[in-house]
C-alpha cells in the first residue's frame, strides 16, 4: 500500500498508547476530506513525543483520537492495554477523566473563576488530584493564584491551563500547539513549563507543532504529513526548552 513509515516500539518501555491502521475520513456533502490514511504509532511510558507536520496534516485529528475525543473511522488504538475504538461513551468518558490531561491552543479558561477556581473545577471531579494549589505552584503560578484569567498574559493563562490539566496526575499529557498563540519568548515559558512536569511526573507527554523549531526538545519526533507517518526520529541529545528559538 502507501510507503509510510511503521513507527512501532524498538525497546521493552511500556507501551503505552498502540495505534493500528488508524484512518479518519470526514465526510462533507460530497466531499470526502481524508484526514488520517493509515497510522501505526507505539508511544511509551515517559517519552517526551513531537508530532510535528504542517497545518492540515492531521495531527488534531491523530491527538483527538488517542485522547478520545474522536474516534477513527477504522482502525484499532488502544491505551494501557484498553482497547479505546468500540468502548462506550461511559467508558471513554472515564478514560478522559481519569487518564488524560489536555493543553489547548487557546486555553479554555472560565472568565469569571480565579486561577486557582479554574483548576479546581477539574480536581473536584478527579480520582486523587493533587492540590489545585500545588499544581499552580509547578508552573510557577502561585502567586497569581487568586487572579482572574484577564488578569494575566496569554502565557500566564496557558500555564494555568497545563496546571488544570496536570492536577489530576494524568498517566499522559496530549497538548495541541500549546505555543500556537504566543510569542516565542512566551512559548518557551509554557514549554520549561511542560518539560517540568514531564521530569517530576515521567508522564508520557505529547505535544503537536507545526513549528520545527520546538521539536529539538523532544526523545522523538514524529513527522505527519498528508494524513500518514512519514518519518521519525530520535534526539540523542534533546534541548532544554531554554535553548530552543524560532
Ligand atoms: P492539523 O491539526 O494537522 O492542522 P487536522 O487534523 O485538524 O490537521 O485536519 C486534517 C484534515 O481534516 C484537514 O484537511 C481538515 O480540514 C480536515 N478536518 C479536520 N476536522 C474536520 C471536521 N470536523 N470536518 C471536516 N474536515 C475536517
Ligand atoms: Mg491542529
């Protein structure tokens, strides 16, 4: 079939999401968009992974349906062992909940609640989260707990948007161009941020760009272009976010 790259595991790390044959087709009138082609993707216990392709590569999509959001219209992905295509709206519901935490282009912050009220609309609901206090503190927020979102930088509001999503201890963190919105300077602050967190907590963390300049920071770089896989490579060497310019 196509020539793309089958990006599956080469060492003995936890898998810990599994995709095959992931296709995603949308269907508008009589136009069929094509969004996913065929997507085989191993990510493992702790890696630091950038999905990187131009606009339009499929990437939301690809992020969606491993965070179950979406669902593919064939193929087969599972997480932890779970099998996430063919599970019920309950359970994919709870594996959300529990399991996923989500960073946004734009943050999604509830205008009218504090910093600190924003993360706790999500521990209120979590398993055993850490103090909304704490996961501020992590992304050096402390301070401007009892601030409201208008209050504070674009910056300052994704960062409390990576605390709402860290502060149910997620087993993965799945961020969709959490930069896209903000100045390189800005970004890095968010990128130091979620380099942070993926040092203290180990969990496997995602993040999509289509900037190339931030996947020097990853173990792994994932390219999507046209709805496929179609190269890979890992950074002996990943770079501080600190280092990273574009
Ligand atoms: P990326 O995140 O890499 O920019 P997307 O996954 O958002 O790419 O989109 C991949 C393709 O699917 C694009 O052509 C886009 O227009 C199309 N697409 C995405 N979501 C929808 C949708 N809900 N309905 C129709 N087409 C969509
Ligand atoms: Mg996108």
């Amino acid at each position: 079939m196509s020539a793309q790259t089958v990006v599956v595991a080469e060492d003995d790390a936890e898998v810990v999401f599994r995709a095959r044959g992931l296709t995603k087709t949308y269907t508008m009138g009589e136009v069929e968009v094509r969004a996913l082609r065929g997507v085989d993707l191993d990510l493992h216990a702790g890696e630091f992974v950038v999905l990187l392709g131009a606009s339009g590569s499929g990437k939301s999509t690809l992020l969606n349906i491993l965070g179950g959001l979406d669902i593919p219209t064939s193929g087969e992905v599972t997480c932890q062992g779970h099998r996430l295509t063919g599970a019920g709206d309950d359970a994919l519901t709870a594996f959300r909940r529990e399991s996923v935490g989500f960073v946004f282009q734009f943050y999604n912050l509830i205008p009218s609640l504090t910093a600190l009220e924003n993360v706790a609309l999500v521990t209120d609901i979590a398993d055993s989260p850490m103090p909304p206090e704490e996961a501020l503190e992590i992304v050096g927020l402390k301070e401007r707990m009892h601030h409201f979102p208008a209050q504070m930088s674009g910056g300052e509001q994704q960062r409390v948007a990576i605390a709402r999503a860290i502060a149910k201890r997620p087993a993965v963190l799945l961020c969709d161009e959490p930069t896209g919105a903000l100045d390189s300077r800005t970004g890095v602050l968010v990128l130091q941020a979620l380099e942070r967190i993926h040092e203290a907590t180990g969990a496997l963390t995602v993040i999509i760009t289509h900037n190339a300049g931030i996947a020097d920071m990853a173990d792994r770089v994932i390219h999507l272009s046209d709805g496929a896989i179609v190269d890979e490579q890992r950074n002996a060497q990943p770079k501080r976010a600190e280092e990273l310019k574009w």
